[in-house]
C-alpha cells in the first residue's frame, strides 16, 4: 500500500479512480450523518414510560440490543468497505485504469493489412492480438498495444523484421522467449528489412507477451 501511495499524484487519473473515489465518499458521508446508537433507539424509547424511574419494559430490552449491534455492524462494514474501495481507487490512479476501453476479454486476428487498427487497448482484462497470418505490406506498418490491467499478447509474423517496444509499469515482460519481471520493466528489439512491423506495446500491471508465429 505504501508503495502504491508513493505514486500517486493529487489528481488522480483515470475514470476508475474518481468513480470509486465517489462512492467511497458516499459510504463515509452515510456513517458520518448515521444515528448513534441512542437515536436509533429512539422510537423504542419513546414507547417506555417516561416517568422518572420508570423501569424500561422486559419486552423493549432484546429490541434495544438488536439495534444496537445492527448498527454497530453496519458502521464497521460501511468503514471497511470504504477501506476497500479507497485502496483500488489508489490502485486505478496508479496504473491509468481507463474503464472506457473495456472489462473483460477480448482477441483479435488479424490477416488483411487493410482491416488492421493502429492502436488496440483494453482496461481490464487478458487482450490478445493475433497478427500471425497478417500480410504486411512494404515499409513500416505501425501497431500500439495497450492494457491498463491484465495480459497482453501480441503473435507477430514469422517473415517480417521486428522494431519492438514492450514495457510493463509492474509485471512481466516476454519479448520472443527473453523474459523480465519486476517494476519498470522495458524490453526492446531493433531489427531491419523491407518489411517492418513496428510494435509498442505496453501494460500497466500484467504482462506483455510478444510471440513469433511458427509455419
């Protein structure tokens, strides 16, 4: 936790981050203006006797105890839920979470330059891009690869010169079998030819896995 409160800045990042800020809020906010235990025993009060020294009837004593330990329970579980809650916002900061990219997982496979996209990005989730069969054209051809949490797995063609970027902001990096853990793990492969496909790819914690298409 304190490492992550490290990189953290001000204003958070990242839509996650604020959406669970938000109802963290929220859930501190109702404990706050919640009654106290002798508020909440009011109505049951107010059904007593209200002479002074007038003994409390047997039968609103279980009632008063119930509502107490009601009470008692929901604070703590609103305060560790709330707990909870500020910890994967912190966490969302950290790491980017865009949760407008998409939960989940998802696969591509790609074999027509012409049906290729620029970028592929996910926020949470295990995202794979299969450009194994893919033609590439003569030149540079261009492909981002992005996910906020989770795997990235990018099958690259077998006949086709590699420039690589591959780095993970906490995880793991497999550039074509050489593999690196830990933080700021940043992999790179230059290579040249007439066909070039250029590759960055990137996670913030997961891992990226690059693979060379076998024929």
């Amino acid at each position: 936790m304190l490492v992550l409160l490290s990189r953290v800045s001000v204003w958070p990042h990242g839509d996650a981050a604020w959406i669970l800020l938000l109802i963290a809020g929220g859930i501190v906010l109702t404990i706050a203006h919640r009654p106290s235990g002798e508020t909440a025993e009011g109505a049951t009060a107010a059904e007593a006797p209200t002479e002074p020294g007038a003994p409390v009837p047997e039968q609103a004593r279980p009632l008063r105890r119930t509502r107490r330990v009601a009470w008692v329970i929901g604070t703590v579980f609103g305060i560790v839920l709330a707990f909870v809650l500020v910890a994967a916002a912190i966490f969302a900061a950290v790491f980017r979470v865009h949760v407008e990219n998409g939960i989940g997982d998802q696969a591509y496979h790609v074999t027509d330059a012409r049906d290729l996209r620029s970028s592929y990005k996910l926020g949470i989730g295990d995202l794979r891009v299969d450009l194994g069969d893919l033609k590439v054209p003569p030149g540079e051809t261009h492909v981002t690869g992005r996910v906020d949490v989770g795997r990235l797995l990018v099958v690259v063609p077998p006949n086709v010169a590699l420039r690589v970027r591959a780095d993970a902001d906490f995880g793991t990096v497999d550039l074509l079998g050489s593999s690196s853990d830990g933080r700021k793990v940043d992999r790179s492969l230059d290579e040249s030819g007439g066909r070039v496909l250029v590759l960055d790819a990137h996670v913030g914690a997961g891992s990226v896995q690059i693979d060379r298409a076998v024929r």
